[in-house]
C-alpha cells in the first residue's frame, strides 16, 4: 500500500484516541488488558471493532511526471493533435506486444468490438453466440450491427462461457462467436476455435480486460478473426478512453482501417460507408507511457493473485476463480471468486461484502444478468429490427427462455464477488491482511448476520 500522509491535526487526533484507548485499557483489571485489546481486533469492524486494512491502496491510473510527461508535451507543443505518427507508433508497438502483424487503435473498446464484427459481415439476420456474464458492451455492439446474442451459460469455476454448452446453441442462423475473456482470465479459446472451425463461424475475441494474457505462451486476442481491447481508465492499459483491434488478416485490418476514417480508401479497401472513430495523438502518447510498465505490473498482479488464491481456498465458502489447464498467464483486471453463504452461518452476500468493505478491504458483488437487461427488449421492438426479424424472433418472452441460464443466474444473484486490479500491486502482506480480513468475518459470521 502506499504511505499514508497526515496532516498535525490528524495526527495529534489520532494519537490521542490511541492515548484514550490505551488509558482505557490501563484502567481495566490486570487480566482484562489484554481481552480488551483482542476483543478490539476480533470484533468485525462493521460492528465497532478495528478494521484489519488501512484503506490506503495502490492509486489508479498511475501517472509520474518525470518519466511520463516529456512525450505528452511533445505531443501537445507540436499543434499536431488529430491522428498521426504517435498513433501509428502506438499501434506498432501494440501489434508487436500482443504478437500480431497489425494493430489498429479507435476510441473505445466497444467500437473496436462494433467494428470487427461489422467488417467481418455481421449484420442483419445474423446471431452472435456470446457470454451473460461481461459489460454491456459485449452485447450492445452486436445489436448496434443489426445481430442477435444468443446466451451460452456461465462456467461458475472459471467465470468463462462454457465450450461445452456453445454448440446447442447454434443455429443456421449464427454467424458469429464471441468469447469474452471476463475478468482477464482466458476463455477456452482451444475449444472454442475448433467449434468455429467446425460450423464455419467467425470468432472476434472480446480481450478488452485481457491484455497480455496468455494460453500455451500465445496472447488472448490473437486466436480467433479479430482481437479486441479496451484502454478505459480503469483498464490494465488507462489511456482515458480507447480500444485497438490486432489480426493477421490484413485485408479486414483494410477494411477496419477505411471504416475509422469515414470510410476513405485504404490499401486493399475501395472506398466504403465508414465512420469516425480515430484516436488522437495525446492518447496514444499517453498508452505509450503506460505501456511501458504493463508487463512488469502483470508480473506483479499474477504473483499477488496466485498467492492470495492460495489463502483463499483455506477459507471455508470462499471459492477463487480456477483458470483452464493450458492458461499460461492471466491479466488479472478483477480477481473473482464465489461465496457460499451457508458456510458463513447464513451471512447474505450483500452482509458480507459489507462487513469487507468496513475492514478496509474494496469489493463488489460483480456483474448482473446481462442476458436479461431491458435494453435488449428495447432492441428487439425497435422499428428495424421488426423489419429483418420475425414475430416469433424477437417475442421477448420467447428469447428469456431460449436464453435462460441458471448457473449464470446463481452466480450473479448469489455467489460471485470481486476484487479490482490496483489492489493487485500493492504487497504480499496487503494479500494476507484481504485474507485475514475475510477470515475474521468467517469466525464472526453469526454475529453479523444479526
């Protein structure tokens, strides 16, 4: 964790509530001091004890002046701010980290997904298969190009779309697959592009959470048609906003080119209807400052991760994620897990991540069912899509039913929680000190749930 700073005041006032404690504590009975102090420790802080963490965690994004800014003034003296040489640069270096020949950069993660899935002909007609548990963009950019999602449920142990259950959901109707690699940990992209292969179906990978994530040694991203990423500020890769599209198919990396510039000719691209999604010059001056340090703070999430897993799977109800055999590497953007709140005396999930939150330690209860948001009815009676679908297609009813899953369902509703990346690089003893937070709760879970 980073040092926390006090001003005289808080320090005089902190100093003389610990003065007062420890009066307080003197005043007691010889025995007595030292239940008084347990009992201080051991009470839940949720219930006027002391909180195990202090609440001072790594900062995100991260910004150091003296290393990061000589670029992004370069960038901003030279009047050149509109997409040009940095841009390009950026999506070199980007194209050379993940392993592929191209790398095109837009302005978001969702549009660098709306985009691939455009180039690649998914449109009107078509269904997309795709997970319930992710971000709304996931879903919405396949309804933005005209598509359906179709639902595959959730693998509560990896918090993946199970391969397993994709291919009862195809129909002649599905064009496309689009695995998300929730929480930057990799979907059974294995698996996953033998079915395509099968039933002859594009694959744009969602790795907006995935960067340098890795199966067999060979980056997420770079396995199916298209790889796309996301450089929001919370992301592993802040640069504000922003996204990147990767791909060895440099005809579609053509096309994906002429569509973010308006829908201009470019290489093997005529002339097409386009938009405008370009990255600026002092985005791209900032990625390159926090590409710089992206592999070593994966190094450093992936360590912390795996050994506060291993903390965790002593705690009774506490189920870390588990990550497929050939994974290799994961991003760790959110650590997830499942509680059962029956080991916990009953203690509701929504209690417990309270009495979490109140030892210090940030946490939240993740996702919602995607598969069941309103703006897909919305879509779905929208005048165009009433145009190009069927009565029977788009009866909502209908599509909850084709669309249910139950273990996705649990998941949302009861069982899953999270933590965030930045918590990741702060120290092995911040990783025990999350542990014995939840810890405490176990022990204290009866009295909690009160």
């Amino acid at each position: 964790m980073k040092d926390k700073k006090y001003s005289r005041r808080e320090f005089i006032k902190q100093n003389s509530m610990a003065g007062f404690g420890a009066a307080a504590a003197m005043a007691l009975p010889g025995a007595n001091v030292l239940n008084y102090m347990t009992r201080q420790h051991d009470t839940p802080a949720l219930l006027g004890g002391k909180p195990v963490v202090s609440p001072d965690w790594p900062d995100w994004p991260r910004w150091y002046p003296e290393k990061d800014e000589e670029r992004l003034l370069e960038v901003m003296r030279s009047g050149v701010w509109s997409r040009s040489d940095v841009v390009a640069e950026f999506e070199q270096k980007w194209a050379d980290t993940i392993g592929t020949k191209r790398s095109l950069a837009l302005v978001n993660g969702t549009n660098a997904l709306q985009t691939s899935l455009a180039q690649l002909d998914v449109g009107w007609g078509d269904e997309v298969i795709v997970s319930p548990y992710t971000f709304i963009a996931s879903v919405s950019c396949i309804l933005a190009n005209g598509a359906i999602p179709v639902f595959v449920d959730t693998d509560p142990e990896t918090f993946q779309m199970d391969p397993e259950k994709i291919e009862e959901k195809i129909t002649p109707r599905t064009k496309a697959i689009e695995p998300v690699h929730i929480a930057g940990l990799p979907c059974d992209m294995e698996r996953i592009m033998e079915i395509s292969e099968k039933h002859d179906l594009v694959v744009v990978e969602d790795a907006c959470q995935a960067w340098l994530a890795e199966i067999n040694g060979q980056k997420v991203g770079t396995f199916g048609h298209a790889g796309c990423f996301s450089f929001q500020n919370s992301k592993n890769l802040p640069i504000g906003e922003g996204g990147a599209i990767v791909s060895d198919d440099e005809e579609f990396m053509d096309r994906c080119y002429s569509y973010h510039n308006y829908g201009n000719s470019y290489g093997s691209a005529e002339g097409r209807v386009g938009t405008k999604l370009r990255m600026a010059e002092y985005q791209a001056a900032i990625g390159l400052a926090q590409l710089k340090r992206l592999e070593e703070e994966t190094t450093l999430r992936n360590e912390n991760a795996g050994y506060l897993k291993s903390r965790l799977e002593e705690i009774p109800g506490i189920s870390p994620y588990n990550l497929y055999p050939n994974v290799t590497r994961a991003a760790f953007h959110l650590f997830p897990f499942r509680y059962d709140q029956e080991e916990f005396k009953g203690l509701s999930r929504g209690k417990f991540l309270q009495a979490l939150r109140a030892e210090g330690v940030p946490c939240s209860s993740g996702y919602g069912e995607l598969n069941k948001q309103p703006f897909i009815e919305n879509a779905l009676q929208s005048p165009n899509f009433k145009k190009f679908y069927s009565e029977d297609q788009l009866d909502y009813e209908a599509f909850l039913e084709r669309n249910a899953c139950p273990r996705n369902e649990r998941l949302c509703n009861e069982e899953a929680a999270w933590f965030t990346q930045n918590l990741f690089l702060g120290s092995k003893n911040d990783m025990d000190l999350i542990a014995s937070a939840i810890e405490k709760i176990h022990k204290n879970a009866e009295n909690l749930k009160g």
